[in-house]
C-alpha cells in the first residue's frame, strides 16, 4: 500500500484485504465441495455396476485389481492415513503391494482386513477414494472396487448394501461434502490427521519447516506454518516415477569477473610463472593476460578455491610458487562459527601445502607477509582482533613462534625487512611500529617480539599510513592520507629507552615529498629504482615484464599498460551489491545491475567488459527482449527502462507505482512484458514488435505481498507467479489479466521458463527446515534437464529437473563470499551465471554433460620473466 491516504484508510485497505484473502479461501473450498458432491454422485452410480457384474458371473475384482490415487507412491513406507469426517475420524493403515517392475499405479494393500477403501476429498477438486474400473488417462482419479470380503469379516464404515442401512450413501455423501470444505484449513494439522503427526519433522508456526503431504493430486509444504499446495500434473502418475539423485551434468567455475579492491589491500602479485594473482569473494584468482585458454586476447584463468569464507589478503613467497591467503570469520548455514585461518598452497598445482592459525585468529585476517632474508622460512601474520595480534609462524610446521598485542588502532600492512627477518614493520591507523624478533637468528627458540614506535617529530602525524615498501639501502618508504610519501632512514640503537628501543636500527624520517593531493594506497619499487605515478585512485601496483605495470584500483578493476603507452582494462567488475542478471536469447553474453547504479553487459566468450552505463538508480532486474533487441531493466523507485543494446539509448521510460520492482519479463513471443512490483501488483505491457514501444495492457491485482518471482507459459498467454508470503498464483493475461482461481486446472501448463522458487516441479530444492528465504533464484536449463539454485548460504546448486522430490540431492558448489542473489542459463546452456550479493562477484560456470572431463587444464609456466613478489602493496 501506498501512503497517500488520508487518516484511517491504511486499516480499511487491510481490513478490506483481510476480507478479499476470505472470500478467495471460502471460493475455493465451495468449489472442494462442489467436486466432493460431484465425486460422491458418481461414486454411487458405479456402485450398482460392479453388483450386477458379480451377479451375472463376472468374477470379483482381486486384491491386485486395486489402483492407487494418481501421484501416491505404490512403493512408499507404510503411512497412517486420517479420514476426517463430521462426527468421527478413522485412521486407515496402507502397505505397499507388490507389483510388476514400472508399474507407477500399483495398488496399496489394505491391512488387516478391516479398513475402508474409500477416502477423502483432496484440495484442487480431486478425490482420493478408490473405485472400479481400469486404469485411467494418468493422473486421473480411478475408482477400485473393494473386493469380496467374508461373512464374518465386516468392512468398517462398509458401504456395501449386506452390510449398511438404506440411509448410507447420503451420510457418506454429507461427510465427504463436510471433509472437503475442511480440507483446506485441516490437512496439514494433527486433528485431520487423527491425532497423529505429520509426515515429516514438526515445528511450531514460526520454525523453519518443510511438510510434505500426499494427497493423491498435490502435494503440501510448509514453510513458516503457512501451508503450500502445488498440484501434480496429469502426466505423472507416481512420484517415484520422478527422477532420483543428483544430476549427471556438473558444473566447473570458467572466469570470475571482478576484483576486490574496493575495502581491500595485499591484493595483487605477480607470480614467477608470469599470472597475476588476485581475490574475489572466497576465490584466489591466478589471471594469464593474454595468449592463455579463455578465447583471444582475453587470457586464462585458473582458480584457488580452498576457503569457506571471503579471502582478505595475499603473500607471495620469495620462490614465486607458494601463495599464502588469509580469510575472515564468518558462519556456515547451520549457524555454526567459520574461524579465521591462513592457507599456503602451491600456485602450480593449486593443492594446499599448510593450514596455519586455525583458532588462534579472531574476526579475520587482516595482513600477511613472508620473511625474505631466509628463503620464506617464517610468516608473519596480523588478525582483525581488536588488539590485532601479531604472530610469526613457522611455514613449514605450521607452528607459532611468537605472538604479541599489536595496537588497538587498525593494522594495513606489515613486512620483512629483505635484509634481516628479524626486523618486522606494521604500518596503519596513525602510526609506523619497527619490531625486532629476537627468534630470527635461531629456528629452535621461539624468541619475543619487541616493538619501537616510528616518531614524526616536526612532520605531521597523518590519519593512515596505508602502504610502505623497502629500498635496496635498507630505508623505508611510506604512503600516507595526506598524500606524502616519507623516507625513514636507519640510525643507530637507542639505549636511552631499553623499554622501546631494543631494536639493533631505528628509524626516523629524513625526507618528505609530497606527491598526490589524495591518499597513497599503493607503492612500488620499480627495477630501475623510480617509483611510478598513480592511475586514478590506485589501490595496488604489480610489476609486470619490462617496463609493463598491473594496476589494481578501488573501483575493483584491474589495468594493464606503462607509464609511457597508457593504460586499459583487463578485469573489470561491479562495486556494490548485485540483484539483476539476464543472458540474452542467442548470444552468449549477459547483463547486470545492482546497487552501484551500472548497468552492465558482458561477452561472455571473450570474458570482458562489452559496455557499461550508469542508470542514476539502483538497477534490480533486467530481461531482454526475445529480439535481443531491447532489454527492459526494473530499478528500486517503481521506474523501468528498456534500452538499446547497440546504441544503449534509452528508447521507454515508465514508472509504475513507488515500489520497487523485482521482476521483469518478457513473454516468449515477445508481445508482452510483464513487470513484478513491491506493491503486490504485475503491471502487463503490450510490446511492439522491435520491443522499442509498450502501452499499458492490464494489472494482474490478488497477491497480498509483494511480487518475487514469475514466468510466462509457452503459449505467452499465461503467468504463474510467486510472493513474499509462499503464494503461487496463475494468471489469465490474454483474457484480460484474470486471476486463475482454479489452481487445479493450470498443473498441466507448459512453462516458457521457470524461475518461481516454489512449484510441483522445483518444490525439492527447498532444503529441510528452510524459513522460506534460503532461496533466492532459481532457473530451469532451456534443454529441461537441470535446475539451478541460488541460496542464502553462499552456495550454488544443481539439481535434475524436474524437481519433485522433498530434499532431493544436489550437487553444491561454493566460491561466493556472500548470499548468491541470481543464476542464469546461456542460450544454449553451455554456461551457468550467478551472482554474489554483497561480494559484488559475478561467476561464470561451464556446464558439464555427463561423462565431459571439461577443457584441459591450464599449466603455468616455470620460466620467470619477472622478479618474483615484485610488489609490497597494502
């Protein structure tokens, strides 16, 4: 609701919802009723059929004659059945019958010879009672005829003529009528169940629970204690006709695009193999520029993914080789605590050598260094606790050496001096410490860590000193906030404070120059002993063959070039939160939006950047005409965009309410766009025929919260939609945007795409216990085969299509360092694209067939072309 009412209309617009969500549940439960009536007439009229068959000679129907309701399982477990009725409930216990292999509509046997085969009315209109006859179309109600019992064996509640008065049908008749108008509000409660529980784990309103519960033609969910019922299409006659297990195809990460620059330093190096090595989200990103796999001029990449949570900082031993990263703290799904810890592993064959810290940091790691004088023997490390502990580790036992309280202000960097490992420098929040570890000189003794604090005497103290780097002559070099860079010279010890100076050199500065206006984040010592300009606002520099520099800037790109030719992009990437995500219909490219207000398209083949415009907004969803023409993009103020993919011009400009959009989608024949507003509402647009021009065709008004999800069936004629509150409504468009108020009859509607989270044919990816918002996106592979999902809990999975079975088995994939907000099919399936929320990553995945082994893969080579670890940035 909007909030341009006067006084009191806010709870009139609620309580005239409240009253249109009743009339909408007493509709449907007049038409349960209208169907049970129905049901029981023609249950009556065979009744005669089968007398009069038996009468003549005919034999009896036997206990294998028996069929089961469409989508009961023939082979399930034995389950407790209720039949509610007006007056008394009976519990009816099934067992499975055997039957011939395949055979999907196999009785259930009754046990113990005294229980009625008949049952209750489902929800849609569908009756689960048996009956007489052969089997049916599938999916349709089949009566069976209970067969010949003994005198002395009486059926319960039989409604035989030996064994009832002439009053039964109509009693019958009158509890089926009154069990059906109580079937919506009572299925899935312990009092329709006969006092018995659910068929899965309970839990109270507000747990985090899943109920499966098969009616014959739906099933029911739960998710929050609101009931969800999905209907099974005709087609399917058993749910164990459905597939089992994970799918064959998997999934292999192609290209990570973007680049963390933005809150992050010890972020770029140059290995000796030549790659650029980086992070993203939980991924370490080793990039070959140019020459390598991955399509001309766009290099390859190969990727470390070891960590459960978002890398934080890099170190690259003196050998070029072996890269230690260090990860925050975070949590898995289950609540449970991920502990900051250091991984060094080998760049060659991407295999974890040492897991270093595990427990011993808090919050995360914040800096990393690897001596130099010793060949990389010791690595020093700084977590984010608030004393932000310094320790020196061991790198080959992976044990601690020494650790002391650092600081209470923030710690940006730390380094081996190259000349003696027991000389360590940290640098950050208004301050530059020297300490001296007195275990340097033997591995044995652990030793203490002595800290001297950096004086600026006459020069101003600034904010941060964000970076520093080593000269040959054993001086230092710092950036700092003001834009200075100063020059710390060695001096003799100072004896006159044992407390502080028991260092063998101190340090003080000798030279200041000014050199930016704005801070330093980076510095680097160039070969031939300059120290470059900045490009933009540099967050770090890598030294790259010859006179070629790697630039990685606070706007999580990377840029390759020198001094004198300039400099160009080669890994480009989004700045804030992600939400928007489509592939275009023909071209293996796909665009993004988010909350750094670009709107972004990018080749897929080549892995870059094709363009970028800045939208003013915040961009949330986006969809491309089935032309490829035009793609209409939802922002965060109710306002759309369609836009020109070649010239990128905006061509419509349209605004639907104040709320913010979530959906837009085009129908397959390109006629309509359908757009998913915060305001409970879908407006629908009629489309010309280049997707340029669209004028208002209708609103489709009935879901009571806002609008999260939705797809067009293949005809373009019909949408089926999700809300915030688990509805899963369809929508009549071409007959004027009406409401479906029998969701019975759309089970058989073929859909164009399917990317509504809850449905018949995805309601297995919702995990056991879910509060109905682990799972963001979802979409169906064009071929039908699989279906993608993006959760909560960082993870991507993969799961066969249809997807019809509670707590169907996935394969998962993890990468992302935040919630995944969208996954997208390429055209032709060849690709998975999914996107990281607050990690702002965008991953592309290659697609798997069964039996692929996938592209070979990449091996670096061992021939240096450049000094290794030539970059000390922070």
């Amino acid at each position: 609701m909007d909030g341009a009412g006067g006084p009191g209309e806010g709870p009139a617009q609620e309580a005239l919802q409240s009253l249109s969500r009743r009339l909408k549940v007493q509709e449907e439960e007049m038409e349960l009723v209208k169907a049970a009536l129905a049901e029981a007439l023609r249950l009556l009229r065979l009744q005669a059929a089968p007398t009069s068959l038996q009468g003549s000679g005919a034999p009896a129907p036997t206990r294998d004659s028996l069929a089961a309701p469409p989508g009961l399982p023939p082979t399930c477990s034995p389950v407790m059945v209720s039949r509610g009725t007006q007056t008394e409930e009976t519990q009816v216990e099934m067992e499975p019958s055997p039957g011939p292999p395949g055979l999907s509509n196999g009785p259930p046997a009754l046990h113990g010879g005294s229980e009625e085969p008949g049952g209750t009315q489902s929800e849609g209109g569908g009756s689960s009672s048996s009956g007489t006859g052969s089997p049916g179309p599938p999916g349709a109600l089949r009566l069976v005829q209970p067969p010949q019992r003994a005198a002395d064996t009486p059926w319960r509640n039989s409604s035989s003529s030996s064994s009832s008065p002439s009053d039964r049908p109509r009693q019958k008749l009158s509890r089926k009528a009154a069990s059906s108008a109580n079937l919506l509000m009572r299925s899935g409660s312990t009092e329709s169940r006969g006092g018995k529980e659910p068929l899965s784990s309970p839990g109270g309103p507000g747990s985090r629970r899943s109920n499966y519960n098969l009616e014959g033609i739906s099933v029911k969910m739960f998710l929050r204690g609101r009931p969800i019922t999905m209907y099974i299409p005709s087609g399917i006659r058993s749910l164990e006709e459905l597939p089992s297990g994970p799918p064959p195809e998997t999934l292999s990460l192609d290209w990570v695009y973007g680049y963390r620059g933005r809150d992050s330093r010890s972020n770029l190096f140059v290995l000796r193999s030549g790659e650029v090595v980086y992070f993203i989200a939980c991924v370490v990103v080793l990039y070959r520029p140019g020459g390598g796999p991955g399509g001309p001029g766009g290099g390859g990449q190969r990727h470390y993914r070891g960590h459960t949570d978002c890398v934080r900082c890099l170190a690259v031993h003196p050998d070029g080789v072996r890269v230690a990263s260090g990860q925050t703290a975070g949590v898995d799904k289950d609540g449970k605590p991920l502990q900051p810890v250091v991984h060094v592993w080998d760049s060659e064959t991407l295999l974890k050598l040492q897991e270093i810290g595990l427990g011993a940091f808090e919050r995360g790691v914040g800096a990393l260094a690897f001596s130099i004088m010793d060949q990389g023997a010791f690595l020093c490390v700084v977590d984010d606790s608030n004393e932000h502990m310094l320790s020196v580790w061991d790198c080959n036992r992976g044990t601690k050496l020494a650790e002391i309280k650092s600081t209470n202000d923030s710690v940006l960097a730390v380094g081996f001096s190259p000349r003696d490992s027991s000389c360590i420098v940290t640098s950050g929040k208004s301050h530059v410490h020297f300490w001296n570890w007195s275990g340097a000189a033997g591995a044995l003794a652990n030793g203490t860590l002595t800290r001297k604090q950096g004086v600026f005497g006459k020069y101003k103290k600034p904010k941060f000193i964000p970076c520093f780097v080593f000269l040959p002559d054993g001086d230092i070099l710092t950036g700092d906030s003001e834009g200075n860079i100063l020059t710390w010279g060695r001096g003799p010890s100072d004896c006159r404070t044992p407390g502080r100076g028991g260092a063998k050199e101190t340090y003080s500065i000798v030279a200041q120059a000014h050199a930016h206006e704005g801070s330093i984040f980076a510095l680097c010592l160039r070969r031939d002993g300059t120290i470059p300009e900045h490009f933009g606002a540099v967050r770090a520099i890598a030294e790259g063959p010859g006179s070629e520099l790697l630039v990685g800037t606070t706007k999580n790109a990377l840029l390759r070039g020198d001094l004198a030719q300039g400099f160009s992009p080669v890994i480009q990437g989004h700045t804030d939160e992600l939400w928007g995500l489509c592939t275009h219909p023909f071209r293996n490219c796909f665009l993004t939006c988010g909350h750094d207000r670009q709107l972004c398209l990018w080749d897929g083949e080549g892995h870059a950047l094709a363009w970028s415009i800045d939208l003013k907004e915040t961009g949330l969803c986006a969809d491309f005409h089935p032309s490829g023409a035009v793609v209409a993009v939802g922002l965060n103020t109710g306002r759309w965009l369609v836009l020109d993919t070649e010239t990128r011009e905006i061509v419509s400009d349209i605004t639907d309410g104040n709320e913010q959009l979530s959906v837009v989608r085009y129908s397959p024949d390109g006629l309509y766009l359908a757009i998913g507003s915060h305001d409970n509402m879908i407006y629908i647009y009629s489309v010309s025929g280049d997707g340029a021009k669209s004028s208002r065709f209708g609103r489709c008004v009935g879901h009571s919260s806002f609008i999260t999800h939705l797809d067009w069936s293949k005809d373009g004629n019909f949408i089926m939609s999700n809300s915030g509150d688990y509805e899963i409504l369809y929508w009549d468009v071409a007959g004027g945007c009406k409401l479906l108020r029998n969701r019975y009859e759309s089970r058989d509607r073929e859909w164009a795409t399917y990317t509504c989270v809850l449905g018949f044919h995805v309601y297995g990816v919702w995990p056991d216990g879910s509060d109905g918002t682990d799972i963001n996106s979802l979409c169906r592979s064009h071929n039908e085969r699989v279906v993608a999902v993006a959760d909560d809990f960082c993870k991507v999975h993969l799961f066969q299509y249809p997807c019809a079975r509670a707590k169907a088995p996935s394969l998962v994939y993890g990468g992302h360092g935040s919630h995944v907000t969208s996954v997208r099919f390429t055209h032709d399936d060849s690709h998975l694209v999914s996107l990281g929320g607050k990690d702002a990553s965008i991953f592309q995945w290659r697609v798997l067939s069964a039996g692929s082994a996938g592209p070979p893969p990449f091996t670096p080579s061992r021939t240096p072309s450049l000094s290794p670890a030539s970059s000390l940035d922070v």
